[in-house]
C-alpha cells in the first residue's frame, strides 16, 4: 500500500483542525509552567525527587505494559484459536474491565486486601483495568492472520507452543504494540488507581501539586514532561510496529477454529478465567455489598437522573469524537507521509496527560476565549474529545487499514470522485471500526471524574460524579448503587465495542 | 431525635439550640434585609464549595428561603476548587469560595483573589481562625483528637509523645489519605520543626500504626476495641453517636488541649472573591454562615465547633479557648506538598 497520494483539502484541513484541537492544552501547560520564570521550570525537573518519579512511573508503565501484552494477548488467542464453547460471549466478558472506572476497582481492592496498597496493588489493578486495549486488537488480527502459517510450521515438526510464538505472534505483533501504545499512555495518565493505591507516581504528584500544594508551575512542568514521555512511546511504537503481514495462499482462508492442544488451552484458561475474577468479579460484588450494606437510602429517581445524563454526555462525547477522528484515520490509513506522521503525534501525545490537566486547560482556554460557553455541557464535551480522540482514531484507522483498498480503486475507476468514493465505499466499509472507537469514547466518557467535575456545567451530576460525592462523606452504602449502575451502563458501548472490533472472529 | 434521649448529652442543650436556631433566623433576616433587600433580593450567586453537599444542601436551601438571595453551587474538593479558582483567574464566575480547609483559602488569597471582608464579619471571629490580612473567616472549627477505647486503654496518653510508647505498637489507627491528617502533620512540622516533624512520624511509623482508608473506619475500629487510639477530628464520635445510640458507643474524645499539633483546630471557611460584581449579595451569605442560624446549623447537623459567641454547643465538649491550639497562622497550612514528601520518605504515606 506504499502509493503515495495527495490527500484531498477535504480531508486534511479538518485532521489537521483535530491535530491543533488536541494540542491546545500544550498552550497552557507552557503559560503556567513559564508562569514563574524558565529558572523555576527548569529547577523543577531535574530535581532529584522528580527523578525518582520518573523512574518509578516508567517502571510502573514497563511492567503493566509487559503483563497487559501476556495477558491481552494470551486471552485474544483462547477467545480466537481455541474450541473453547461461549467464545463470543467471553469475549465479552473478558473486555468488560473496560466498563469499570480504575477508581473503582482499586478500592474495591484496597478494602478487600488493604495490604496491597503500593507498586504491587497499582501494577495488578491497572493491569487489570487496562489489557483489553491490548486483547481486542489482537483478537481482530488474530482473526485476519492466515492460519496457515501456524499450520505448516506444526507440520515442519514445531511444537504447538514453539508454533505459537515463533510464528502466530509475529502476525500479531502490529496489534500488539499498537495496544501497548494505548496501554503505556494509559498508565501514564491514569490518577484513580494510583492514588488509591497511594503510590506516588507523575500523577499523583500533578494532582498534588494543584490540589495540596496550590503550585500549578510545578504541575504543569512535570505535565510537560509526561508529553515528552509519551513522545518517546509513540516515537518508540513507531519504530516497532512492522508491516502487517499478508496472507500467503489464495482463495479463503481458513477457519481460524482448531483443536489447540490442552496443554496450551489449560494454561491460557486459567489466565482467563484470573481476568474475569479479578477484573470484573472483585469490582462487582464489592459495589453490590457497599450497595446492600448501605445504611443510607439510595434517592433512586437521582439514580435514575444521573443514569440518563451519564448515558447523553457520553454519547455526545462519542459522537463529537467521531467526528473528528474520521478524517484523521482517513489520512493515517490511505495518505501516509509526513503530514499523516505528524497529525498522529499530535492527537497521541497529549493522551498521556491526566484529567485534571486536560481540563484545567479548557478552563484556561475556555474563560478566556468563548466565556459565554463556560461551565457549559459544549466545553465539557469538548474536553472530553481531546482525552478520547487517540483512542477513536486507533480504531477508525486500523479499521479502514484493513478494509481493501482494491475497492475503492475500482470505486475511482468507474468514475466516482475521491471524496465520493471516501464517503461511498471508506467509511461504509470502517463502520464496524468507527463504530467500536465511537464505544470506545462512550465508555471513556461515562467514567471519567476529573473532567466532569471541573467543566460540566453547574449542578449536573453524572454517575462518575455521584460516586465522587457520596465517597467523600464516610457512608460507602450510598456509592453502591451508582457504582452498580455505572458498570452495567458502561458494559453496554463495552459489549458493542468488544462485539464489533471482532466480529468476524467469534462468528 | 435518638440522639438526645439515648446519649450523655443534654436534651436541653439541642432543645435550646433548636430554639435559637428558629428563633434567630428571623432577626438575621431583617438585618440583611434592611441593609441590602434592593440590591440582593432575587439576585444569583455563585458558590464554590469545597464542603460536600449531602452536608450542606440544606443549609444553602435555607438561605435561599430566609433571604431570596438564590445559589448556584458547585461541589468540588477544596483544594481542586482552590486550583480551578487559579487558573480561572480574574474572570471567574465564582462570588464565594466555602473551603474545607484554611490551606485551600490561603492558596487563593496569597494569590490575590480574594477582596478583604468588612469590619463586622472579621470581628465576629477570633483572630486565630480568621485570615490576617481580614480576606476570609472560619465558619466552623474541626479539633483533633485521640479516640480511645476506654476498655482497653484507661487513661488516654497525655501528650502526642505519649503515643510512641512500644506498648502501643499496632494500636494506633490513622487515615493517611485524609487531608485532616496531612494538615495535622503540617502543623506539626509548623510547631515543631521539619527536623522535630520528621522524629515523631519516625517514632510513630516505628510503632507500626494502622491505616484506614477514612477517619469513619478509624473511629469504628477503636470502637469496636480492634485497636486502641485513633488520630481523628472530634466530630466523628458524635456522628456515630447520633447514628447508633450513645449507648453502644464505647469510644471516647481526648483533648491534649497543649498547644501542641495534637490540639490543632483546623478550620472550614469562607472568602469572597474579588472578582465578584454582586459583593452585597455575597456578603449577605458569609454574614448568613456566621449568624446563630448558620452556626446552629454546624453545631447541630455536623458536630463542629461553632466560630461566634453566643451559640450553644454540644457540653461535653470543652470549649473552643480552653482547646489551647497551637499558635499558628492557619493559612501556613497550604504547605500540605512538603507534608506528603516528609510522610513519604518516613515511610507513612503508602500503607
């Protein structure tokens, strides 16, 4: 696919209004982290504790990262590969951790086993939390990759794990360090379970140094320093990532179906099984004891309100994100170069940043600019779409990757202009992929706290924000019942999105 | 209403707070009234609320009701409202910051925005909880206290050295999460010295303390005799008295009352900012929080200490003077960062 294209205005200039969108909280980070002159920023970073912090946060990102791969991966291949009966439904299940907001779970946690808490409890919970990034894009390769290779590779007298690793692995790798990529930024920016786990990490201390220590040049230069971090991934990713690899025979491939040997399935199970107690089990029935414990009486028809402004805020969310990230897949998946390189790294390297940054800078931006939209749901919404645009993007872009390009030449050849032959054969066939990205802000914007909490317009209450207020009063009984409504309601765009990313796999 | 006929406090204590409570509320109203009725009646203002809602809401509907003046409030922790307030700067919406905490408010002063409050409002509180430069007032104070079951330990150790003894070891409950515990050891790092600071949380740290997530689970747990002593607020004892009956409360309050960290009050208030156009309106409200209404209001729904004279409060408690807190200026408590690397590097911050 190494054509080179010029990419149509049409396409570029709103990709690249999505690129200049997702920077925009740069322009605060460097007004506030230059607010006290370059000496104070500079002293800032190469202070001997942000050192530490640096250390133990890449630490933290190298070893979730690692496990997120090992169990993503292991899982995508039981759900895709092995005879296993339900597939389709444990797929499902094994991506709903997704549905369950990294606070959470880490509380659910910490009250289960309090001696947790530290480097131990972060890595397990944003494991936990976090290797569906990895799972469902393996699942979807896993699915596309020619089965045959394996095949021949058994027959040449390779053994099945040997097979496995040598070869099937190397199909996947794409899916896997694009996951990766997803799993890292998320580590990075991720407060809730960090801080539940009280392990002091960049975020930990952004948070601190805006809320304990009223120091927003601190905080915004050691943001800067998670951008020029997530940089570093991305550049690194980059490099990583290979060609995805072709099918070598013609015709049909295969079913991906066959009779793993059990010795590899058991093992694999017994990781899947781990994820689905661990991930959903402990989060789950925590929130249903905190719910029936609860002395407090649940204002149900508050419930019910906060229920129905989570599911509209997230959709819009969703929606607006789509929107934007259309155009920039677009451009990454069928018009590489330069400027597809460079939009990318744009919309990516603001995700490693925490909620609170994102947002403090929209209310920098905001009440300065269009101070009529202040403390309203469009400034609230837009916010949002600078946190989730990488993560619609990923998918819209490896969607339309994977649907043929033979298509649209014939599209072109029969006459049809190219951004007619973009909006008649592209985006059609990349539905399933926008389709699981737009889930994927859903999701994303139902459960985030920081974000609500500092844009939404005033006095409306979100389900993310209704845990937050009856946390913080000592009475747990009363987050039951939100906690509860937020996982189910976050496992329907959870289901959609697990369900179309691979659809074709678990058929 | 269990709470008066089950507990050791004075029926007639609440009866006559409850009195006053309504029979204050009118005359507070007429003194806003006659000042202010054109200009703030039926006027919008903004609050920024560090203070939750499910405690506060009905105070706020109270206002609303008493002086027409209506609210929009936004709930948030005190110190992210104080970081929001920063970044929005000279344009924000914001009429009033209510904080949890004095650090929070002083972090909005010190950066200018906050404009000086009148002579009737600052005088109405003790200069020790009030803001130096006259910019914002307590509204309510929160002591600290050792809670001790009296069942395992007879007499209270009488000073926070007291608590290092081995025979304590595992026995004390704190909640290192809690911003009252940081701001307690912010005090103590402000009475005693970084070096001082760091020598008792080494000592403390030895002694091998149990960590609970909130100060609720610490009063339970010395409640139900799974530890002995507890560093909290003195309001969680009577919040569990009102909920469960005095009678099956064991725990007690102990007051170090030696001006020592132990003893800190900290506070929660009020500023008003001074970006704000409807300044008479806002001032109506913090004079609403310091009335015998506001006040009773504190006393009686959260167990705190009232900040004006004249307002009954709980008898068994000792009184706000005879606490002796630690002559600090509560504003140095926004150094809470320095407190969270010190309890870091003593090994007390991830337990």
């Amino acid at each position: 696919m190494s054509r080179v294209l010029r990419a149509p205005v049409a396409i570029v200039a709103p990709a690249m209004l999505a690129g200049v969108v997702a920077l925009l909280p740069l322009i605060y980070l460097m007004d506030a982290s230059l607010s006290q002159g370059f000496g104070a920023a500079v002293r800032e970073i190469i202070d001997a504790r942000t050192t530490i912090l640096l250390i133990r946060t890449i630490l933290l990102t190298l070893i979730v990262t690692t496990l997120c791969v090992m169990v993503g991966t292991i899982n995508a291949w039981l759900v895709v590969r092995s005879s296993l009966p339900f597939r389709p439904v444990l797929l499902i299940l094994l991506a709903m951790p997704l549905a369950i907001p990294s606070y959470l779970s880490a509380f659910a946690w910490v009250s289960w086993i309090p001696t947790m808490k530290g480097f131990f409890g972060a890595s397990i919970v944003l494991t936990l939390a976090s290797y569906p990034y990895v799972m469902l894009p393996v699942a979807a390769m896993l699915r596309s990759a020619d089965p045959m290779l394996e095949d021949i590779a058994r027959s040449l007298g390779v053994g099945a794990y040997s097979a496995i690793l040598q070869v099937t692995l190397k199909q996947v790798a794409p899916a896997i360090w694009a996951g990766s990529l997803l799993v890292a930024l998320y580590v990075v920016s991720d407060f809730g379970a960090v801080a539940t786990m009280r392990l002091e990490t960049f975020t930990w201390v952004i948070y601190g140094a805006y809320r304990a220590g009223f120091n927003p040049t601190r905080a915004a230069t050691l943001a800067l320093m998670l951008v020029a971090l997530a940089l570093l991934l991305i550049l690194l990713e980059k490099r990583l990532r290979t060609r995805v690899s072709q099918r070598i025979g013609s015709g049909t491939a295969r079913s991906t179906v066959r009779r793993a040997p059990l010795t590899v399935v058991a093992p694999a199970s017994i990781i899947a099984i781990t994820s689905l107690g661990f991930g959903i089990g402990v989060p789950l029935i925590s929130s249903i004891r905190w719910a029936r414990n609860g002395t407090a009486t649940t204002d149900w028809s508050e419930v019910f309100g906060t229920i129905i402004s989570s599911f509209w805020i997230g959709l819009l969310t969703g929606t607006a994100t789509v929107l934007l990230a259309l155009p920039v897949g677009i451009l990454l998946a069928r018009f590489k170069g330069p400027l597809a390189n460079i939009t990318e790294g744009s919309v990516f390297v603001t995700h490693s940043l925490p909620g609170v940054v994102v947002a403090l800078s929209v209310v920098y931006l905001g009440i300065n600019l269009v101070r009529p939209l202040y403390q309203q749901l469009p400034l609230l919404i837009f916010g949002q779409v600078i946190i989730f645009l990488p993560l619609v993007v990923g998918a819209v872009r490896t969607s339309i990757e994977q649907s043929r390009i033979a298509l649209e030449d014939v599209s072109r050849s029969l006459g049809v202009s190219r951004m007619a032959t973009i909006f008649r054969v592209t985006i059609p066939l990349a539905v399933p992929g926008i389709a699981a990205g737009g889930a994927l802000a859903v999701l994303g914007a139902m459960k985030e706290l920081p974000t609500t909490l500092i844009l939404r317009p005033t006095s409306v209450e979100t389900l993310a924000t209704s845990i937050w207020k009856h946390s913080v009063v000592s009475d747990f009984g009363a987050v039951g019942p939100y906690a509860v409504a937020l996982m189910f309601l976050a496992a329907l765009p959870t289901a959609l999105l697990s369900h179309v990313a691979v659809a074709k796999s678990v058929k | 209403m269990k709470l008066c006929n089950r507990s050791n406090l004075r029926v007639t204590s609440f009866a006559l707070l409850l009195a006053m409570f309504s029979a204050c509320s009118g005359t507070t109203t007429e003194t806003a009234g006659s000042t202010t009725a054109v200009q703030t009646n039926g006027e919008t203002i903004t609050i920024y609320s560090g203070r939750n809602e499910t405690l506060m809401s009905a105070l706020f509907t109270q206002f609303s009701n008493e002086t027409g003046v209506k609210l929009e409030v936004r709930y948030g922790d005190s110190g992210e409202l104080a970081a929001l307030l920063l970044t929005e700067g000279d344009k924000s919406p914001a009429d009033i910051f209510f904080a949890q905490d004095a650090g929070a408010l002083g972090a909005v002063e010190s950066a200018g925005l906050l404009s000086p409050l009148p002579s009737d409002v600052t005088d109405a509180v003790d200069a020790k909880f009030r803001s130096k430069n006259g910019k914002w007032v307590a509204t309510s104070g929160r002591a600290r206290v050792l809670i001790y079951n009296p069942d395992l330990v007879a007499s209270p150790p009488t000073s926070l050295d007291d608590l290092l003894d081995p025979k304590f070891e595992k026995k004390i409950g704190y909640a290192p999460s809690n911003a009252s515990w940081q701001s307690f050891v912010t005090a103590l790092r402000l009475t005693r010295g970084e070096a001082g600071a760091r020598a008792w949380l080494t000592g403390l740290a030895a002694n091998k303390p149990i960590a609970y997530e909130k100060n609720g689970a610490v009063r339970d747990a010395v409640n139900s005799g799974e530890i002995s002593l507890g560093l909290i607020n003195h309001y969680y004892l009577y919040e569990l008295i009102s909920k469960i009956g005095a009678d099956k409360v064991v725990a007690k309050n102990h007051f170090f009352k030696d001006q020592d960290a132990g003893s800190l009050v900290n506070i929660a208030g009020v500023g008003v900012l001074a970006s704000s156009k409807k300044t008479e309106a806002a001032l109506s409200m913090v004079r609403y929080l310091l009335s015998v209404a506001g006040q009773s209001y504190f006393a009686g729904k959260t167990f705190e200490y009232p900040m004006t004279p004249g307002v009954i409060q709980f008898v068994s408690l000792p009184s706000l003077m005879e606490l002796n807190s630690p002559p600090i200026d509560l504003a140095d408590l926004k150094t809470i960062e320095e407190t969270q690397e010190l309890l870091e590097r003593v090994g007390l911050l991830t337990k």
